[in-house]
C-alpha cells in the first residue's frame, strides 16, 4: 500500500436475498436455520456486485463465517482473484457453537484465508 497520502476506501456490502427470507408455507426453507444460504436471486445480486467492485482497487475481502455472507464475498474475490479473510467479529450474532466446527467444512468450498494479516 506504498503511497501513505493515497485515499483508502472500505466497503461495506451486505449479503444477497438469504433463502430463509423468501419461504413459504408452499416451499419451506431446507437448510441450516442459524446459516441460510442465498436464493438464486440472491446470488445473482452478488454477482452484480462483483460486477461493480470490478473497476476498484481492492486490496482485501473479509467476510463474516455465515454461508450467505461467504457466497456474496466468493463472488467478488472470484472475480478479483482475491482470497477471503473471515472475521468472526464481523457476525451479527455470536452462534459460534454452530459456526466454528464448519470453519473446515467452509475452507474447503470458499476461497478463505484464514492467516490473513
């Protein structure tokens, strides 16, 4: 980040359409309650924003350990060739009984960097 005048900005984006949201009594939601993860709506909303993040510069993503919010950054870095640093205190709620075992499971499926400096 060599020039220490230069303007850094932070993003903030929020997760797309979460599936949860959208259930029926017709079609219930199927899936973790405490980790929903987006609707196809949803995931083409992230990708829309990928699309917009694709003329910065983007140094990092970090991203809270929640499947939604995983699948929106995922689709930024993928298309920023960035890896994604999560950050537990990023979450709005603190389950992490339900998070940190899966923490594995997340490593293996999004591009997640879990050393990040």
């Amino acid at each position: 980040m060599g020039n220490n005048n230069a303007v850094q900005n932070i993003y903030i984006v929020r997760h797309g359409e979460r599936a949860d949201v959208v259930a029926t009594k017709e079609k219930p939601f199927e899936g973790n309650p405490n980790d929903p993860h987006l609707t196809d709506k949803g995931l083409e909303q992230a990708k829309k924003t990928a699309e917009w993040f694709k003329d910065k510069e983007i140094c990092f993503i970090f991203s809270s350990p929640f499947r939604r919010t995983l699948q929106t950054a995922k689709c930024i870095a993928d298309s920023l060739g960035l890896e994604i640093g999560v950050e537990l205190a990023l979450s709005e709620i603190f389950c992490f009984d339900d998070v940190q075992p899966q923490m594995e499971k997340l490593t293996k499926e999004f591009p997640i960097n879990t050393k990040y400096s």
